[in-house]
C-alpha cells in the first residue's frame, strides 16, 4: 500500500538520513515522490483532454443550448428556460410518436432477433457444414454499409419494381402487395423488417459464441441422464445464455435511441412522420427547421433516457447475474 | 527504470502535441485562398471547373478551392456549421428568400448593393431579378439563373391514351385535367408521378391551386402578415381540398407519398407516367439517359371560380453568388474580383451552354445553345405575369417545415385541409411574435 506510485523506490536508512540533510535534494525528491504518484494521471491526460474536448464539452453544450431559441445563425439566442422542454411533451405528437417508435424498435428488435438467433445458433452448431453456410449468409447484411442496405430495401419495397411485392404475387399472396414504405399502417413495420435481417446475423453469431464456450462434457452428461432434447435446451442452454441475453436486450435498448441512418434514407420519417423515431426527429428539428435550441433539448431528453435505462439494466443485471 | 520511462513518455507525449500545434499554425505564406461553395451537380461543376482554370491563370496568387454539396440539405447544414465556427467559404451559393434573410439578418453576408450598381451590372442583372436578395434597399447577392414549374409531359403517353395537349400559350380547365388522369387511367399509365418523400413535390401543387384560387398576392401578403389575411382564410382551405380531389383521383403513382425525387424520375423516364410537374433541371439528366425523349411542356390547369391570372409560373430566380462578410479583407477584395470574373458575358453564356437553364441575367444566349423545350421554358416565363417564390424557400425555415410537413399529412390523409390551414397560421402568428416575420413590407 505504501507503493501506490508507478515505480517501486527502495530506500536504506543511511540513504533516506544523506537526502534529507540537502534541502534541493529534499526538493527533487519531493517532486520525484510527486511524480511517482500522479503517473498514472500524467499518463492518462492525453486522453483525457480528449474525453473533455470532444464528449464533456458537447454534452454541455447541448444543456446549455436547450435552454435557448435560436437559428443557428443570428446573433441574438433568446433563453426561455425548459420551454423547449414543455413544448416537447405537451405540444409535439411527432415527437411522443418518435419516443413510441424507439420503444417499439428495441422491444421488436429484442423480442425477434434473440429468439430467432438462439434457434439459428442451435441449428448451425447441429449441423456443421450447413451451418456454416447459413452463418455465413445470415451474417452477411451486417457487413454491408447500411445506406446501402437502406438503398437496396427501399427499391426492393418499391411498388413499381420492387422485388417484395414481385415476391408476394408470386407465391400468389398477391392481395397482401402494397406500396410498403408509404403506407402509413405498414411503413414502420417495412423498416423493422429490413433492422432484423441486418441484425439476426450478428445476434446469432454472439450467441454461436456463448454457446459453444460451454463445455460439451455438460451435454453429455445431460444426455447420459436422460433429458430430451427439449429439456436440454430449457435446463442447460437457456440459462447458460441468460447473461447473453440481458446483454443483447441492452444493446438494443441502446441502439434504439441512436438509431438515425437506415430510417433517414429509408423514410425520412415519413410518410406523415409516423417513422420518426427520436434522433431523427431531432435532425429535422435542429437543422431542417433550423431550431437548433430544441434540437438540443430532443438532444438532452435522449441522453437522459437512454442513460436511465441503461443504469437500471446494469443493476438489474448485476443483482440477476450474481445471485 | 519504469520511472524513467514515464517521464520519457510523457515528455514525448508533450514535445510531440507542441511540435504539432507549430507546425499546424506555421504556414508558409500562402496563396489567397477563396473557398467557392455549391451543391453543384455535373453540368454547373464543370462550368465551376472552367471559371477556376481561366481565373487562376490570370492570377497565379490565388487559389480558387471548389467545395461540393450533394444537396441542398447537406449544404445548408455544412454552411450553418461554418459560420458559426466562424469560417464562413468567401464565396457561396444561396437561392435567396428566407434563408438568406436569416443569414443577412445575422450579419454574415457582405452588402453588395456597390457592386451591383456598377456601370456593367445595373446594364447586365435586372432590378426585378434581384428582389429576392434584397431588402432595406440593401443587395446581398448576383442572381445568375430562373427555373420555372411545368408540366414536363411525354408526348406519346398523351397520344397512346387519347388527350389532347393544350398548348403551352393556352391553359386547360381543371374538369379538363381530370379528364386526363381518367384517360390515362384507364390507358394503363401513371397519370403524375411525384416524388412525395421529399415534400417540396407536392407542395408545388399547393402552390399552383393557391395561386390559382386566390391570385398572386395571397402568400406574399398572408405570409408577411398583412392585415385582414390568415392562412385560415377559405381558399386556403379549398386549395387543400382541390390538392386531395386529385389525390384521390388516383392522380399520382401508386405510393408517392413515400417515392423519392428518383424514383418519381425513374417512372417519367422510362415511361411509365405522364407527366411529371418539375423545374428545368430535369432536362440534364434526361437528355443524358434518353435523348429522344418525347419531352414538352404544359401549363398548370385552372381551378373553377379562380381569380388567380393563369399565365402566372411557379418559379425563381434560383441560384446567385454571394460573399461572406466574415473574412479578411485581402480575401474580400479577391472575392469581389472573382465575382466580376464570373459574371463577364462570355462567362455566363458558357454557364447557360453548359446547365441548359434560363439565365437571370440580360446576356442574350444563341438559342442554338438550347434544347428546343428549354427555349419553350424561356417564353414560357417570359410571358409570366408571375414567378411564385416556392413557399419553402421564400420562408423562414420553421413555416417552411410546417407546410411541408402537414401538406404531406394531407396527401397521407391523417390531416384535414382545416387542420393544416390552422398550423400554418399558428407558426405564423408565433414568428411574428418572435419578430422573424414579416420578411418585407407588403
């Protein structure tokens, strides 16, 4: 303990009695002493500055905007207090429907891709050779630029030449064809269409990773007692995963609230913004109405929530996880 | 020896930012640099390109950096960004209207009303092109081109479903319009495509009806809150009443409200809808993809009981130049001579060659330079009673999303005309109390 510093200093007594006779010596070995101790500051302060220059500085820059009305380019920023904040929620339905969408985008995403991604998971590690092909397949939306995969949707969705509805008359639900992104009761759900097939692949392939860190001697084991396949599944594999799966419901928490690019491309957050979700709505906010005050306020109100949620999950999983 | 070697790090950490700061703010003296913004597109960068090699060559001290935007969106934001770090392009694109008004009001554009009274320009630029950079009597901008709203249309789709084309001299009825889309209907074919996702497609139709209802003075005066004018007025109303009548027509493509401005153009280009309501820009891409395109242009429809005169175009001059005021002086004096470089005779002929637009400015272009519908465009406009100013660029930004926004709500039908006649008046009574409006003496 009385090391704490970054470099081990060993002392004889006679050494310690010649220092402190000298007082520069007492000096220099004061500021060494100093210098040992906050090397580790010293060290980190490049990043720090870094830390405080591009995250500090902008979070408070966005408080300290959303108290304002302004327009970006005007000298005069009029403060108004949390009327940015008011007008949020008792004023704009675009952006209680935003909040909504977020909601329903990382319940949808959870809900769809972990169930589907432990069932592909169980599927590709069954059967090896199969199973590496479909991993590949299902991985593949991933690694593709998600404007381009907003690209390629939004023409596949097209009810002009559009491959989903081609699909559909095909297999002669020809009745169920329809101009997907511009419906306004279908458009939402096009969008979480095209989330999932980019995601599947990645939940799959994390939950491919936790499965198969456990020791195959379980499962033997377990077959040797005499559980069915069903059995295994529910007492062996479901609660090795269940870490795994807090995590993921977190990441789509998470991923939820930045959400921005695929929606923008695809929607705009149209039609009739009922695709907004929050980030996007505090696009057009800031710099399509040019109100970058209340953009600043969205701003603030996403950091909060996504901040809370986070912190009760982490507890959440904390007091689950070491039980 | 760990000790050591700490203080050696750290030491390197600090000797390498200091060596980096020096050398960052250690430039050797340099050329003059004018930053020269647009959201360009092929046809005018190449002009841009031209104008840069001719003025660097005459004046080998200076530097002329083009900075390309996608879009209008994306400059917009870039821009609103530069000055407010301060570092404003010297020379810049702007369509005037609101969005200019915001920037002169936050005194970052350069009075050029000098300049525009020398002797070459007041001969060269009209007065009248100059009314939408221009307020307190004060110039802000050198206006270059006009576009115009037409009916673009295919000749053959027309022929193919049996309706007459009214001449671009004469105008049709709006029984006669909806006649039409019955017609191509039934023939199959798209009647309009739009592009709904972007909003100011459809807007243009509101605009038209508007114009057409109420004549050419109900949006200046509505807008900048003369007396005894509201956005809830009846024929606001009406004209989104008349804009879903064709909305339910089954007017437009299937979708449109979600189409973008590519994909509507994919459907006009290939052939698949009729008629396509747009600005001369369209020309480029389509000679370029399809040179024998059956292309021509009609006028908007009348409305029945309108008082709007029917010769009036949706229109404006579009872009202009102007200079950021923000700079320093040597830069300014280069700017200006830049300026005067771009606007010489033969410079604004080639920008006419080479963007096929009609020009804002007295050059007389050889129409042998033009495609035969663009000459078609120019009398078009010329025999204009008025250029409506597109709603969304003559306002201040806030009105402009909520017209936009709501219109689209309309056509989506989660909003009534009433409603969206309310919300444009309940922003334009809140910018007036904010003082944004009104945006000039009417």
């Amino acid at each position: 303990m009385q090391n704490r510093g970054f470099c081990h200093l060993r002392r004889s007594s006679l050494e310690t009695k010649l220092e402190s006779q000298t007082t520069t010596f007492f000096i220099l070995k004061k500021l060494r002493y100093f210098i040992d101790r906050q090397a580790g500051l010293l060290m980190s302060l490049p990043a720090l500055i870094f830390a405080i220059l591009f995250i500090l500085y902008p979070l408070a820059q966005m408080f300290y905007l959303s108290l304002f009305r302004w327009n970006f380019v005007s000298p005069n920023m009029f403060f108004v207090g949390l009327e940015n904040f008011a007008r949020m929620f008792f004023n704009d339905p675009v952006y209680l429907r935003s909040l909504l969408n977020v909601l329903l985008l990382a319940a949808q995403s959870s809900a769809i891709q972990i169930p589907i991604g432990v069932a592909m998971a169980t599927i590709i590690i069954r059967h090896r050779r199969v199973g590496r092909a479909i991993w590949a397949i299902i991985f593949l939306p991933y690694v593709i630029s998600s404007v381009a995969v907003s690209l390629i949707w939004t023409w596949m969705y097209n009810p002009y030449f559009g491959s989903v509805n081609g699909f559909l008359q095909f297999i002669g639900l020809g009745f169920l064809a329809r101009p997907w992104l511009s419906d306004i009761n279908t458009a939402l759900i096009a969008i979480f269409g095209t989330v999932n097939w980019i995601y599947i692949g990645l939940t799959t392939t994390m939950i491919i990773a936790t499965l198969r860190s456990i020791p195959p001697s379980i499962f033997e084991s377990a077959r040797i007692d005499g559980l069915s396949g069903f059995q295994e599944f529910r007492k062996i594999t479901l609660p090795l995963l269940k870490e795994l799966i807090v995590v993921l419901v977190i990441i789509d928490i998470a991923g939820a609230f930045k959400f921005f690019d695929l929606i923008w491309v695809m929607t705009q957050g149209g039609p009739s913004d009922t695709t907004h979700v929050t980030t996007t709505w505090l696009y057009r906010a800031a710099f399509r109405a040019s109100e970058p005050g209340y953009g600043a306020a969205i701003g603030v109100t996403i950091f909060i929530f996504s901040f809370v949620i986070v912190q009760l999950l982490i507890k959440f999983t904390r007091s689950r996880l070491t039980r | 020896m760990r000790f050591v070697l700490a203080v050696v790090l750290v030491a390197v950490i600090v000797v390498a930012i200091g060596v980096a700061l020096l050398v960052g703010m250690q430039r050797p003296a340099e050329k003059i640099k004018i930053e020269w913004w647009d959201e360009w597109g092929e046809a005018r960068l190449k002009w841009a390109e031209e104008m840069e090699a001719a003025y660097e060559r005459a004046h080998p001290d200076v530097d002329i950096v083009i900075v390309e935007f996608a879009s209008d969106e994306e400059f917009k934001t870039k821009f609103e960004s530069a000055i407010a770090a301060g570092q404003p392009p010297a020379v810049f694109r702007t369509l005037g209207g609101g969005i200019l008004k915001s920037y002169v009001d936050g005194g970052h554009v350069e009075d050029l009303t000098a300049l525009l009274n020398e002797e070459w320009a007041v001969r060269q630029i009209p007065r009248t092109m100059l009314r939408q950079s221009t307020w307190n009597g004060r110039h802000y901008a050198v206006p270059f081109d006009l576009w115009a709203g037409h009916f673009y249309i295919n000749r053959e789709l027309f022929e193919r479903a049996g309706v007459q084309i009214p001449p671009i001299t004469t105008t049709w009825t709006w029984d006669e319009f909806k006649d039409a889309i019955r017609k191509f209907k039934e023939a199959g074919i798209i009647p309009i495509a739009v592009g709904g996702k972007d909003k100011w497609e459809l807007s243009f139709y509101y605009m038209y009806i508007v114009d057409r209802l109420a004549g050419s003075d109900a949006f200046r005066k509505t807008i900048n809150r003369a007396p005894g004018y509201s956005f809830t007025d009846e024929h606001w109303v009406r004209a989104g009443y008349l804009f879903k009548e064709i909305v339910d027509l089954g007017a437009f493509q299937e979708g449109f409200i979600g189409a973008s401005y590519d994909e509507a153009q994919n459907l006009f280009f290939t052939g698949k809808a009729a008629m396509w309501l747009q600005g001369p820009w369209i020309l480029g891409d389509l000679f370029a993809s399809f040179p024998d395109f059956p292309i021509d242009i009609i006028n908007f429809p009348t409305v029945p009981g309108g008082k709007g005169d029917p010769t009036m175009l949706l229109g404006a001059v579009q872009h202009h130049y102007a200079i950021a005021k923000n700079i320093p002086d040597n830069v300014k004096k280069v700017a200006y001579d830049f300026l005067r470089f771009i606007c010489k005779e033969e410079n604004v002929i080639r920008y006419a060659e080479l963007s096929a637009s009609p020009l804002a400015q007295n050059v007389r272009v050889p129409t042998e330079h033009y495609p035969a519908v663009l000459v078609k465009v120019i009398e078009s406009t010329s025999r204009a009673s008025w250029l409506q100013m597109a709603y969304d660029e003559y306002s201040p930004p806030k009105f402009a999303q909520v017209h936009l926004d709501s219109l689209a709500a309309v056509a989506a039908g989660t909003m009534t005309p009433e409603q969206m006649a309310e919300a444009q008046e309940r922003v334009a009574r809140e910018l007036a109390e904010q003082g944004i409006l009104p945006l000039e003496e009417v």
